[in-house]
C-alpha cells in the first residue's frame, strides 16, 4: 500500500468530486472512495434523503460499491478516503469490511467516531485495525460542509421571510 501525500489529494479530490454531487441533491455534501491496488473500486455520496436511507451515509454506499465490484464484502488492502470523519455506524462498517486504511478530511465534532467525539477504532474489542490518516485537505473538505450549512441557514432564512410577509398581507 503506498502512503503518499500526492495520492492522497489525488483520491480526496475524487471525493470532493462526489461530496459536490451530494450537495446539488440538497444532501449533506460527504463523498468517499475506495481505492485497492491504486485503482478506484468503489465510490458513493451521501444520499439517505433522497434514498430514504438512514443508512446511505457515503461510506457506506462506497463500501457497498466496492464489495459488489470486487466480489467479495472483505476489502482487505483497500484505502477508504472521505471528505469528513466517519460517524460511528460508519466506522463498524469500515472494520467489517476490513479496510485497512482510512484517510478523511475534516473532522467532525459532534458525531466524529474515529478522533474527535470517539475514538471507536481503538476500542480493544475490536478484531481489525485501521491506519488513519485525518485531516487530509481538511480546509477544503470543511469549506464544502460549511458552505452548504450557510446555504440551507439563509434558504431556511428566506423561507420563514417570506411566509411571514404573505401571512400579514392578508386582510
């Protein structure tokens, strides 16, 4: 497995890709690869909106990805990169699935499981380790998380302004 900065922008990019066609469906904006032998196996977004899927995480559907298109639900070997820290349901699924290495880009503070409001792949129990690799063009992967945060806020904004403004027009 190679372990390069370069590589690793060249994959979270891909991801960046994915997380910005999230966003045009109005979902979280969060996007994930997986990589195997340095070639793309598996790719997702978050999509449990549109797909009534609490589960549709982009992890998960990249997982999902992956196992169908290598022909087995072991991805041993394979590097998982996603736009923001995986939340725990995420992290289970990265064990079981036996990816050996996870790069992500900016943290996530209230739901983060792997450093920020967890640290689940440390726990003892667990019969797989991971090599983690955070922060990986954390700036860019944040921007896109807040951007479309500030967005839905003045939408939301807009909204209340102008269903209060019709609401005392009336006589």
């Amino acid at each position: 497995m190679v372990n390069n900065a370069r590589e690793d922008r060249y994959w979270m990019e891909r991801a960046l890709d994915l997380a910005g066609q999230a966003a045009r469906m109005g979902e979280v904006p969060v996007g994930a690869v997986v990589v195997l032998d340095g070639k793309e196996v598996g790719a997702g977004f978050n999509a449990p909106i549109s797909g009534c899927d609490p589960t549709a995480h982009a992890e998960i559907r990249a997982l999902r990805d992956a196992a169908a298109r290598v022909g087995n639900y072991r991805l041993t070997g394979a590097t998982l990169y996603v736009t923001l820290e995986p939340c725990t349901m995420c992290v289970g699924a990265i064990v079981h699935g036996r990816i050996s290495r996870l790069v992500y880009g900016a943290a996530e503070p209230k739901a983060g499981a792997v450093e920020s409001a967890r640290r689940t792949l440390e726990e003892p129990h667990l019969n797989w380790r991971v090599d983690v690799s955070g922060g990986v063009m954390a700036d860019q992967c944040g921007q896109v998380i807040s951007e479309f945060f500030s967005r839905r806020r003045r939408e939301i904004r807009q909204r209340r302004q102008q269903h209060s403004g019709k609401g005392s027009a009336a006589s």
